[in-house]
C-alpha cells in the first residue's frame, strides 16, 4: 500500500513538474502582449509628468517661478496659445527628452533636500539655475523655442529693429541662437552684471545691433 500511494505521488511530482511544450508563437504572442502593457504604462508616466500641472506641483515651482510666468506672453497674450513648462524646457523629440528627463531629477533632488525650499535659497541659486539652463538652450541650438518658433516663417517687417536685424543677419551666421537674446523672456533675470539692466519680461536683447557691427568692423 505504501508503495503505491509513493508511486502515486512521483506520478503526480512528475506531471506537475514536467515541462509544458510552448510554441514559438505563444512564446512570440506573450512577449508581445507584455511589451505593449509595458510601453504603454511607460509613455503614459512619461506623459504624466510633462504636464504643467506636475511641474508646479512642488512648492519651489509653484511659489517661485509660476508667479513670474505668469506675467509674460507665454502665459497669456491675443492669440490665447500658450507655452507652458515642458514646452520651453522638455524637447519634443522622443530620445532628447528622455535625456531631458534624466537631467531633470537633480531638480528633483534639489527639492528633496531643501535646496530651494525657500524663496531666500531660491534666489540664492537663481543664477546657478538659469547659467545652466542658458548653457543648455545655447549647447541644443535651443531647440525647445524652435519647437514653436520657426525662423523660416518670422516676417521681419512685422519685428523691431533689433530683432529683425538678429534674426536675418545674426541667427544664420550660426554663432548666435534664440536665448542669446531671450534669456528673460519667461523669468526673472537672476542678478548679475551685465544683465541688471534688462526687463525680466521684455525681449530685451543682450547684444545690442550696434555693438555686433563694431565688433565685427
């Protein structure tokens, strides 16, 4: 009896434990289904967190740099087409954003750690945080405002003196790019020499058409 009841037993071990046969399609059809689950919770995080509504959701942003965004054109103008955080500094192409997003958790460190938890520690890394950005913008050819900003479409008729003059003699020249000019277009311009007389919401720009016509002469 108790041999037939272990024999009994190693049949059912070895049934249970016996490999199952899967077909490559089954095999194919799985992995398949899993990677359209995966990427598709992946994209919809991603796109979670390029919302405005998530860039302010910290205290730092929404107390210190959404107030000033507030009160420039990307906010509210005539047209009603707005430029909201992630379109000036999330790029819209897939493989740069990701890289964006990658840089984005030292902010996020920064947060957790108490780095700008404060208006006063703000203002103390003002500068650090808007060089590193500009250098950004300047590396990238500041691809984010060409996002919106087509130079081949600007009527220069319908521009200033010295914007028309940058952008049709000054932009193809390659040395020069958008936040050359436009560093206070969205924020308040962090206190610096050379910048103390810009308007935080003017598009105010740092070189001045007459100045780059000595230096070229």
């Amino acid at each position: 009896m108790i041999k037939k009841t272990t024999a009994a037993i190693r049949r059912i071990a070895c049934f249970m434990l016996r490999p199952i046969p899967l077909s490559l399609g089954v095999v194919a059809g799985f992995f398949f289904t899993a990677g359209i689950i995966f990427w598709g919770g992946f994209n919809t995080v991603l796109e979670a967190t390029n919302t405005e509504t998530f860039c302010i959701s910290c205290h730092a942003m929404e107390d210190n740099i959404y107030p000033e965004y507030e009160g420039t054109i990307h906010h509210q103008n005539r047209s009603g087409v707005r430029a909201t955080c992630p379109d000036c500094h999330v790029p819209h192409k897939w493989t740069d954003k990701i890289v964006r997003k990658i840089q984005a958790s030292r902010d996020v460190w920064g947060t957790i750690t108490g780095t700008i938890d404060t208006p006063e520690k703000f203002e103390k890394m003002r500068l650090h945080m808007a060089s590193r950005e500009w250098k950004r913008f300047k590396e990238n050819d500041s691809l984010e405002c060409r996002n919106c900003h087509d130079q081949e479409f600007m009527d220069p008729t319908q521009q200033g003196a010295a914007g028309a003059f940058m952008h049709t003699e000054m932009l193809p020249t390659d040395d020069f790019t958008c936040i050359d000019c436009h560093k206070g277009i969205a924020h308040q311009l962090p206190s610096t020499p050379g910048l103390d007389g810009l308007s935080p919401f003017a598009l105010e720009p740092v070189y001045r058409p007459e100045d780059l016509l000595k230096k070229g002469s």
